[in-house]
C-alpha cells in the first residue's frame, strides 16, 4: 500500500518550445469538485532569471498497483497570448504561488492521484508552533524513484513565529535541507485527527532557500532557511471565478 502523501505530488518539466528547461515540484488540491496543479510562480515564469517556459509536464500514476505505470499530461501556459494560471499579491507584492486548473476529462484515463483539500488547512494559527516537525514532498536536484515515480521527503521544523508574515510578507520560514527542484512541494505537518487518507495538515508551499545577503560565501555555512508561503493563499486563488455575462442579453 503506498502511502497516500507519495500521490499527492506530481513531477514537474518546464519548456520552451522543444527545449527541456528546469524541473519542480507540483501538488494537486481539490476544491468543490474541481482539481488544481499547485507550484510556486517562479516555476511557470521568473523574468529576473529569464525563465520564462511556455509549458509544462508533469507526471501521474495510472495504475493502483503497478506503480511502474504512469501517464504524462502537458500543458500550455498561454492561450491566446494570456497565461492560464493563477497568481496573487498582497501589500508586499507578488506571492510565489501558482495554480492551474485542471481540465479533468483531458487527463490520463485511470489517473491515481490523493489531493489536498480545504479541510487540510489549519482553521487557526494556533495549531504550529515553532520547532514542530514538519515534511517536505518533493523531487530535489531532480531525484526520485524512477522506477516506481516516486518523490522522496525531507523533514524539517518550523523556524519562525507561524501566522506571523516575516519580515512583513506572507511566507515563515523552516529550517530544512532543500534544493532546487523543490520548489512548490507542499509544507506539511503529521495530524492523525485530519480526514481522509492524508492525515496531514498542509501549512505551507516552499518556495526557495533563504539566506543573509551579507553571508561571506566563503567563510559563513549557508543559514538552511526556506521560504514556505502561507498555504491558506490556496482558497483565495481557487474561488471559482464569475461568470462573464453575455454580451447578446440585456
């Protein structure tokens, strides 16, 4: 039996064109019967870098017992000169996280996949505290089981006030050996009382490394700090959106 937090990430591949640009780390959350590929923004489009995709892939099983069997799906970051995705921003600018809404009948046929949901979100602050134990599920530096398409978890603890944006933005920090590739694997905290398969709760999405500008890359060890955005952003971005009204009635 595999264990259900291994089906709740998906690996990512972005593109331009033909050509292979970077991997990462995506999650499916599930709201009101629609279904949602979460990852951070700068993996769909980061122009300091100038990495700018214009699609993607991510990977799927098929099979509920051969975990060999699997399914890729790809994805067109743009139609009609505008991105799909979705983005938000608060009064410190843009937050690094992402969904895509996914078009369910178009995806691998026997698709095995475990979603979030929002009963996975805490109601409240009050339920982490720093030091808590926490998971990262992801494909750092690109490795994971490859025969049986597997992630792999690195642990971690909270390193700062939870509920608290730090320094101001809407992120806090956990202490966690991670790498590229990680970006937008889902933050989590072990709670057996969660409904479902997960017993899970979902805090966070993790972003990226954080460390002192003033560190001497020589002489000072990196900090071992991450980014992890607030995962109740998740609700704002998947409100449905209304309905356009038709321009033939009046």
């Amino acid at each position: 039996m595999t264990e259900p937090l291994l089906l709740s990430t998906a690996r990512i591949s972005t593109f331009l064109g033909s050509r292979s640009l970077t991997g990462a780390t995506g999650f499916f959350f599930e709201r009101e019967g629609r279904l949602f590929l979460v990852t951070s923004r700068h993996v769909l489009i980061d122009k300091p870098s100038q990495h700018l995709p214009d699609r993607i892939q991510f990977t799927v099983h098929t099979s509920a017992t051969n975990l060999s069997q699997v399914g890729v799906q790809s994805i067109l970051l743009y139609e009609d000169g505008r991105s799909i995705w979705r983005q938000g921003t608060d009064s410190k600018g843009e937050i690094d996280v992402a969904v895509i809404e996914l078009q369910q009948d178009a995806l691998p046929a026997g698709m095995r996949i475990q979603p979030f949901t929002p009963k996975h979100l805490l109601t409240g602050f009050d339920g982490a505290e720093v030091g808590e134990p926490l998971l990262l599920v992801g494909f750092p530096l690109g490795f994971y089981d490859t025969l049986h398409h597997l992630p792999v978890v690195r642990q971690a603890v909270i390193a700062s006030s939870f509920g608290v944006r730090f320094q101001g933005q809407g992120f806090f920090l956990t202490d966690a050996r991670a790498h590229r590739g990680s970006s937008g694997a889902p933050v989590v905290m072990r709670d057996a009382s969660a409904e479902g398969p997960l017993k899970y709760r979902l805090l966070g999405v993790h972003s990226s490394r954080l460390d002192m500008v003033t560190r001497d890359r020589v002489e000072d060890e990196s900090l071992g700090l991450n980014c992890a955005w607030y995962a109740d952003i998740l609700l704002t971005l998947t409100e449905p959106r209304p309905e356009k009204p038709d321009p033939r009635q009046k």
